[in-house]
C-alpha cells in the first residue's frame, strides 16, 4: 500500500485554489470598471457556419509565462491530473495574467476613493 503525503496534497490544493480564487477576486473587479459592451456589427462577407468554423479552428492563444506557471504545476503534480486539466489550469493562468495586466494599465489619481468602505 502506497502512502500520499498529506502535506504535498495541501500544498497542491493551495496552489490550485489560489489560482481559482484570484480569477474569482480579479473578475467583479474588472467588471465594474468597465463600461457597457458594445455589439460588434456582424461582417456581411462572412457566414454565421464560417465564423463558427474558425472559432472552432482557432483556440485562444495561452502566454509563455501561463504555460510555464501551469508547468510547475504539471511538474509537481502532473501525475494526478490530465492533460485537459492542466490545460485549464493554464488557461486559468492565462487569464489571471491579463487581469493582472489590464489592471497595472488602470491609472489611479491620490484623490480616486475606493468602491467600498472598510468598517472593523
């Protein structure tokens, strides 16, 4: 009978939740900063199966540092999960880092107040 560590089994949970969590944090955030989407106006030459089609035949492209922060993960635990998981955690990565990024790009003046009020 083989024996699992706890200990490498809650750092992994750890890593994991943090990376669910700060996409669940960085989300609503990002959302109330934004203005109403605008619909984009459809394209006369293309054909609603088209765009289908190449939506399907082009997945979004992940960042290097997405791919190399899912690969410590693959290389701590890549025995336990599939590739579809890891390629999740990556797209999980992915878009942590664009949130991250989008939100070093909002400027921020000394009189700007905060969206809510901190009471103790």
């Amino acid at each position: 009978m083989m024996h699992r560590s706890k200990t490498d089994r809650r750092r992994f949970l750890k890593a994991v939740g943090l990376a669910g969590l700060s996409s669940a944090l960085a989300a609503p955030g990002l959302t109330t900063a934004q203005g109403p989407a605008t619909p984009a106006k459809p394209d006369s030459a293309a054909t609603p199966a088209a765009a289908d089609t190449a939506k399907a035949a082009a997945p979004p492209e992940i960042a290097e540092d997405a791919r190399v922060l899912a690969g410590v993960i693959e290389r701590r635990h890549g025995q336990h999960l599939t590739k579809e998981q890891l390629e999740s955690i990556a797209r999980d990565f992915d878009g942590d880092l664009k949130a991250a990024k989008r939100m070093r790009e909002v400027k921020l003046a000394n009189a700007d107040e905060p969206d809510f009020t901190f009471k103790a």
